[in-house]
C-alpha cells in the first residue's frame, strides 16, 4: 500500500474511532446504532430508525451533528406536514422601487443531517418530497433545481408498534434508506448508568466537533477505494440473485440494494483498519441494508415469515468465496 494511503487508513480509523468515543458520551447501550449510523454516513447513505419513544432516537441525531460540526434541522412530520414545509417554496416579494418578483425561501430540508420525525404520520406526497433529495442531493421548486449542502443525510425515525394515524411508506421510498436500524433497550448495566447520570442531555452540551465536513468527505472517499476483489463482487450478486429467485420472495434485492451493500462493506473494512473487503463484513451488513427491501409473499406471510429468516436462509445457502481475501 502507497504512504499516502496507508496515512488515509490510518486518519479513517482514527476519526471513526474519534466519533464513535464522543457519540459514546451520551448514547449509552447503543453502539451497534451508532456504528451503522455512522457507516450510513460514510457510505453517503440515508437511514431509518425503528424503535419506541423514549429510547433516544433524537437524542442520537443531535448528538451526530454536534460532534460532526454540521448544521441540523429536524421537521415533524405530521398529516397536515406539506411538501413546501420541506423543500421550501417562492414567495412574491418587493424590492426599494416596487418591483415585485419571486424568492425562494428554502425549507428545512437545507442542512447537512435531517432529522424526519416520525416519517410514517406524513401523507404519501408529503413522504415522496424527499424522494428528489435522497436520491439526487437537490430539490426542484417550479422548475428551479436547488442543490443541497454536503454533506448531506436523511435520518428518519417511526414507530413499528404503533399504526393508528400512519401511512406506511411505500417500497419506493424504504429502497432510499441504505439501511434500516432497529433501536433496541439498552442493557441493565446501560441503564443503571442512564439513571446515574452518564449520558443523556446534560452531557450532550460538553461535547466537542471531533471532525469537520472536509473530514467526513475525505473519509468517504477513502473509503470508496477500499478493494472489493472479484470472488467478492460475485458474492454479492450470488446473494442477490438467490432473493431475487427465493420462493418465499416477492420482490428480492435491487442493484441499489447490491451496491449498497458494497459501499457499506467498504466502510466496515475502513473502520476496522483494513483495505480490503472480506466476507464477513458484507455478512454483518446483509439485513439492515437489504431486509427493509424484501417483499415476503403472500404465502410466506400467512406463515409468519420475515424478511430477516429469508436473509438468514440466503447466508446458509451461497457459499462463501474460497479465494476471497480474509484476516
């Protein structure tokens, strides 16, 4: 490996690490959400967290942008949420000699880490305003394209139990989420140390940028160059193709999905100090970057089939590449 790179790897492993110990200050038992939120970002994906009030999904994001250095917007979403109380709209306004003409007032969606709150509350048009800007980092408002800052990334929360008053988003919209990350309780010791004071709010106004937006865009690119050999690549399209054919399986996996999978393996490898993807972390990603993707069938439904038990079956059925690197 060139000095350069090698210097690059060792920054990359570096500042990750850097994040994760300040993020670690305040979100407590929550490491794995952590990690993926932070490999989301780093992959220049979007995120979904799933969990019930009260377990610090907010919490998380503010803290993201805090030790990020990067400005944060949140908007509730709610039913009478409109596309414009995103993106922005024109408004008519008058200049010194009474001339009138249009400006644009941009929404909320203009910051680098966006927090939609309960996703799911807000009507299928309202959800598919941040189609535009998920995939394509722009907003387009009467023909005018706005570009958006970098970094850039959507982080929404919803509630799985709870499906009174809610749209569930359409397949359209879960396939922009690079991944979906479930927020579990935090464990017993975790919890005693919440109630004694560690974490929470009040340490949350002691952190410290660790990282500036050139960092974070720097240690993307670094990490789009991390080697993906060949018997890795088929790998990854053996495992889609298995779900594309399950019979279990509606819809299987996309090459948006395939892709995905790969940008995240490369950040993985990256974090853990390697230039090299290896099975193992394209097997720890499968499920939250392509479960919320599937469409079990009908059939599968009736009896009681996920989407992560048919992710499991795909693992047990394509073998592992032999002459794949490894540690």
């Amino acid at each position: 490996m060139p000095a350069g790179s090698e210097s690059a790897a060792s920054d990359f492993r570096r500042d990750f690490a850097l994040m994760r110990a300040e993020i670690g200050k305040v979100i407590v038992g929550q490491q794995e959400v952590i990690d993926a939120v932070l490999t989301c970002l780093l992959a220049d994906g979007h995120v979904l967290l799933e969990g019930v009030p009260g377990l610090g999904k907010t919490l998380l994001i503010r803290t993201l942008s805090r030790v990020l250095d990067l400005r944060f917007s949140r908007i509730q979403f709610t039913p009478d949420l409109m596309p414009a109380d995103i993106v922005g709209t024109n408004l008519v306004v008058e200049d010194a000699a009474g001339q009138k003409y249009f400006e644009f007032q941009p929404g909320p969606i203009f910051a680098n880490i966006i927090l939609a709150d309960e996703i799911n509350r807000a009507s299928p048009k309202t959800q598919s305003a941040l189609l535009e800007s998920m995939g394509e980092e722009q907003v387009t408002v009467d023909g005018t394209t706005h570009h958006l800052a970098r970094p850039f990334m959507v982080i929404a929360t919803q509630n799985p139990i709870e499906h009174q008053g809610t749209y569930p988003l359409p397949e359209a919209q879960l396939d922009r989420f690079l991944m979906r990350v479930s927020v579990g309780y935090p464990g017993r010791d975790d919890e005693l140390s919440i109630l004694s004071g560690d974490g929470g709010d009040p340490a949350l106004h002691n952190l410290r940028p660790v990282v500036t937006s050139e960092t974070i865009e720097a240690m993307g690119r670094h990490a789009a160059q991390i080697h993906v050999s060949v018997a890795l690549s088929s790998y990854l399209v053996d495992l889609a193709t298995v779900t594309r054919r399950h019979r279990q399986l509606s819809l299987g996996m996309s090459p948006r999905a395939t892709l995905g999978l790969q940008q995240t393996a490369r950040v993985r490898a990256a974090a853990l100090g390697r230039s090299f993807v290896i099975p193992d972390d394209v097997r720890a990603l499968l499920h939250p970057v392509v479960a919320h993707r599937l469409i079990v069938s009908p059939e599968a439904q009736i009896q009681g089939v996920t989407a992560v038990e048919v992710l499991d079956d795909v693992l047990r059925s394509v073998p592992v590449p032999v002459d794949a690197p490894v540690n």
